[in-house]
C-alpha cells in the first residue's frame, strides 16, 4: 500500500500523529487496527505513552515467553516495536513444545531399533548446534539462533511422524533443551526432569557437536529412462526421490528423451538408480 510506503521512507509513525486526536474523539481503540492496515506503530517511550509493564506480561505469558520474544524480535543493538502478537506467538511455540514432549515421554523413553531417518535427523541437530555457537560467537545473534531452534522443533516433529527411533528423538530433545535452557531455563527444567534426567540441566552445559553427523556423504544416482542409462547425479546421500526427479529432467541427455513424452512411472533404487518410465 503506497501509503504505508511513505510512512516507512519518512519514518513516519502513526502514534506520532493520530493517538491524542483519536482519544479526543473517544476512538484510541481504532489505533491498533490502524496501525496494523497502513502503518508502523510508535516506538515504545514514556512521552507516547505507550510503555508495556513488564509485569502485566509477566503474569499473562510467564518470564520464558517474555525472555524468548524480546531476544527473538530484534539483534541486540537494535529497537524492535512491541507487539503482544509476537509474544502470543513465542508463548505458543513454548506451549507446543511442552506438550509434545509430556505427549510422547513414553515413547521418548523406550529404546527400540535405530530408525532409517536417524542419522539424516541428528545431522540437523548438530547443524543447528553448530549455528547456534556461531550466532552467539557473532555479537550474541540470539534472534537467528533462536529462529534455528525453532526450524530444529518443527523438523523434530517431522522426525517423530517419519519414524525415527525413540534414541534418536530422546538425543534430538536433550540438545535442543540444552540450547533453549539459557533462554528459557524454567520450562527446559521441568521438561529435562520429566524426560528422567536426575541432575538439574544447569549442571549440564553446552552440547558438544559430533561431527560424524556433519560430514555429508556424496554418493552417485544412475539415471535411467526406460531402463537405459541416459546420465547422472553427484547429491548427498538422502536426497529425497523429488527432488532427484526434478535434477534428473533438468539434464540435457534426459530432455531428449524425455521430450513430447508423459512420465508413467518412477523407480527409485534408494542412493543408486533413478528409473524414469515413459
């Protein structure tokens, strides 16, 4: 919207300019919906009135919600505009968290047989380990390690429906929990004491990353068409069946006899040979 544009290029701020005048005619509760259409809300400050107590926050969202969304907002040497939305949002991520942990402690403490995704998984973990130690390391980035926490979460759930092993998960958790605790130490608590652990997380430290997990091994599909050899892909070993489909058509020596033809069927051979039927 061009006006809000021009708000943002001037630093304009609605709150600036129209918070007295809709209070005078008894219409301030059409601010936030206003500010939400076509403009940035006032930066937070006495002579705007428009300070948040900290401990109305407190008391709806409790202290790890508040910690998690200041530090996830903004950089640290930036000013970020507060909006109970975004607090909602990380007291939801939490929320979330918790309940999938207390929902599945009894398969998180099962043993079981090592699962096919197990591996691809916990390098995802010790990916996110590894970025989260540079994002501190880089003038305490806490903003972009936390928002790799939660992508860890998100493939954490992913993992769970995939069928990875309750060991797999289990360690997947723990780390996570260790990387969250500094930000949001009372529920990592409570969630590291119900998943058995007698010491106390605070005792735990920092997770170490196994760099067995990040080595990515390259491996070399065969791709056939009609079940003659017409090219082949270098990828990293899991590469899933789409995304092999896509490269392989993108292969000259496949175009060809790929052109003016429908795609019947795909055999897939698992890290070997990709088979396209025509």
């Amino acid at each position: 919207m061009e006006v809000e544009k021009f708000l943002k290029e001037k630093n304009i701020s609605l709150g600036d300019n129209v918070k007295h005048l809709l209070r005078e005619l008894g219409l301030e509760h059409l601010l936030k919906k206003i500010e939400e259409s076509i403009g940035e809300s006032a930066k937070m400050s006495k002579s705007k009135e428009n300070v948040v107590d900290p401990e109305d926050m407190l008391k709806e969202f409790g202290a790890d919600a508040v910690r998690l969304y200041i530090l996830f907002s903004a950089p640290p040497e930036r000013d970020f505009e507060w909006r109970e939305e975004g607090i909602a949002g990380a007291h939801r991520f939490l929320k979330r968290l918790y309940t999938f942990v207390v929902q599945n402690l009894k398969y998180l403490k099962g043993e079981g047989k090592d699962g096919r995704g197990d591996r691809e998984y916990l390098r995802k973990v010790y990916k996110t380990v590894k970025k989260y130690e540079d994002d501190l390391k880089r003038n305490f980035q806490f903003n972009t390690a936390i928002a790799s926490l939660m992508e860890l979460f998100n493939e954490t759930l992913k993992a769970k429906e995939e069928g990875v092993s309750p060991r797999a998960l289990r360690e997947g958790l723990e780390v996570l929990l260790k990387l969250l605790y500094p930000i949001t130490p009372h529920l990592c608590e409570e969630l590291w004491q119900k998943l058995g652990k007698g010491r106390l997380l605070a005792y735990e430290g920092f997770p170490k990353v196994k760099e067995e997990y990040l080595k990515e091994e390259e491996v070399t599909v065969v791709v056939q068409v009609n079940g003659k050899k017409r090219g082949a892909l270098k990828v990293l070993k899991g590469t899933s069946r789409e995304e092999l489909i896509k490269r392989a058509k993108e292969l000259e020596n496949v175009k060809r006899f790929l052109e003016g033809k429908s795609l019947k069927k795909v055999i897939y051979v698992e890290n070997k040979i990709l088979n396209l039927v025509v």
